[in-house]
C-alpha cells in the first residue's frame, strides 16, 4: 500500500483503505466522517469497524468508548488506522494503543489483509515488546537437550527469566527474543490477530423506548456517536449466554469451541439496527434510512423504523417502518420478525 506523502491525508487514506478492502473481497460500509467509525467491512465471519486518523492522538475518549462498545454488541473487531502521533511517525507491524484500542498503520493493515502477516510488536510506555510462546519455548529448549541455565547463559539472561517464560506467555523487549531464537534456531515469538474478536464490552442500556420492542424482550442499547438511534437486542438466549462464558473462563482447553457457540447464540438474538421517530422530518428520515439500510448490509444485522404517528408508509428507503401500535398487539419477538421480513420482502 504506497501513500504519496504529499497527499497524505485522512479522505486519500480512507480511500486508500476501502479499495484495498474491496480488492480482497470485502464488502464495505459508506464511509461515516462524522461518527465514533468511518468504515465497516465484512468478509465471511470477519467483521472490522475502523477509525481512521492522520494523528492518533486526536482520537477521544469518548469516541473510543462508543467504538468499543459497538464492536463488542456487532461481535466486530475495532482497529484505529492512523499515521503519526504527536511526536513520531507510527512504524510498521507494530501495535499501538489508544484508549484501550489497537492502533496500526495503513501498511500494517494492508499486510494483514493482502499477506495474512500478522504483526508481533507491540509498543507500550517505556519501549517495544513481544509475547514469548512459553509451550514453545520449553519444547525447543529440550530438545536441544539444554537446560534452563544453558539456555540462559547463551541468551545473556538469568535462569529465572527463561523459567518465567515457560510459565506462561511472557512478554520480552524483541532484542531478548531474537536471542532466544537464534539459539534454538525456532520462532517463539506469539503473532497479534488483531482480527479476532475478543471484546466483550457492548453498548449500554440507557434508554427506555421504544417501550414496545421492551415488552417482546429487547434491550434498547443506545449509540449517540454513530449513523442510527440504537440496537435492540432480544435476551432470550441471556442465561445460556452467561452459562457458556462460565464454562469459558473454567475450560480452557475448550476456549475456541466455546466462543463459537457463544457466537451462534448471539447472533441469534436477532440485533437490530434500531432508529426512532423523534419528530424528524421526511428528509431527516430518509437520510438515517439511507446510513442505517449501509450499515445493515455489511453487517448482517436487521434494521428498523419504530414509529409512533401514523403515515402511509411500510418501509423508509427501503427500511421496514414498524408502528407502535402494531407491536402492542404482538404476542413474541418471531411476530416482530415476521413482520420486518415481509415489509423487506415488498420493499424489494
């Protein structure tokens, strides 16, 4: 991915970035200036929500709490792409961080995306590191037949630092890993995939309308810093949820399966993309439908209208209008689903 420095700027970058996306069988978002992201995109299983920045420090906390949140309710992997920050130029495949959230490069991007080269730095304050694989590093070092002051003397470490490595995975200044795997002759150093999904944090429930999808079981969870109101959230499969991520933290041998399944029963909470009526006009209307029915194609996520005053419409831009009244009469969440699916199917 080359950038002309001369023309170095967020929109040229932004560009940049969903054409490379695209090129690899992405399917990606409009593009959100004025939201908590500026791009979605979606391949397979792959969700990625980014934030793009020349300078990375411009980036607020208040943004990233609101991207973090979204991520974690989308099952979507948050990534900052910026170039600088206010001293220094970021480096390539390294991971920064920023309130909490990975930040890399364009080209760091591109490697991931284009190469399936995952990067192994990371900076935090006081330098750069990298994980040590301690499984790893206790198989090579026996079999070269060498003990743990062996290894440390010809690594110029102690004993104890190369014990404390094959405890657990460790994180090293790279110098120190270089040294380790020069002499067993193996990488040991543990690759970031900042495309897997780990952030359980999701929106908050703040709001308390519509009080209709509330009664059929939805939590409202509002966004202020994105394109539409809210999502709502069925909580019908909550308990198995909350019984699975148990078994998750006690298991570890079974984390993967577990966080498929977790997955599935989410996903089958039916999210939707939630906007509400709120006095807008048509135009206003047509505009949020236009971001939200975007949003909703890359995602995979149903999304709605839920409106209070009557009018001579089913759908908006395509949106399924959903009326206040209609859902007082619905018995469950599969009448509410029933209902949106034909008013996508007579839109279409």
């Amino acid at each position: 991915m080359n950038l002309d420095n001369s023309a170095i700027n967020r929109e040229n970058v932004t560009k940049e970035i969903n054409e490379l996306l695209l090129s690899y069988g992405f399917k990606t978002s409009n593009i959100y200036d004025r939201s908590c992201f500026d791009l979605l995109a979606r391949k397979d299983d792959i969700l990625i929500i980014l934030k793009i920045l020349v300078n990375v420090d411009s980036l607020t906390s208040t943004q990233a709490e609101e991207l973090s949140k979204i991520a974690g309710t989308f099952l979507a992997s948050p990534i900052i792409i910026g170039l600088k920050s206010k001293h220094n130029y970021l480096e390539e495949d390294v991971v920064y961080e920023r309130h909490e959230l990975p930040v890399i490069t364009p080209q760091t991007l591109c490697n991931i995306i284009v190469n399936d080269i995952h990067p192994e730095i990371f900076a935090k304050r006081g330098g750069y590191y990298v994980k040590i694989n301690g499984e790893l590093l206790r198989q090579f070092r026996e079999q070269k037949n060498l003990s743990l002051k062996e290894l440390a003397d010809m690594s110029h470490v102690s004993r104890e630092t190369i014990y404390r490595y094959e405890q657990g995975n460790s994180q090293t200044y790279p110098e120190t890993a270089l040294m380790l795997e020069e002499v067993l002759q193996k990488p040991i150093t543990l690759s970031i995939n900042l495309l897997d999904v780990k952030n359980n944090n999701s929106l908050d429930k703040r709001i308390q309308e519509p009080k209709e999808l509330i009664k059929l079981g939805y939590d409202i969870k509002s966004s202020k810093k994105t394109p539409f109101d809210a999502v709502s959230e069925s909580t019908k499969n909550a308990k198995d949820i909350t019984k699975l991520q148990e078994k998750l933290e006690n298991k570890l041998d079974e984390i993967e399966k577990i966080r498929a399944e977790i997955n599935k029963k989410t996903r089958e909470n039916h999210i939707l993309i939630t906007n509400l009526e709120k006095g807008r006009n048509t135009r206003t209307l047509n505009n949020i439908a236009n971001k939200t029915r975007d949003i909703s194609s890359v995602t995979g996520y149903d999304a709605l209208f839920v409106l209070e005053n009557k009018q001579d419409k089913e759908n908006i831009e395509e949106i399924p209008a959903i009326y206040t009244w209609e859902i007082k009469d619905m018995e469950n969440i599969e009448d509410l689903l029933k209902l949106i699916k034909e008013r996508k199917n007579e839109a279409e």
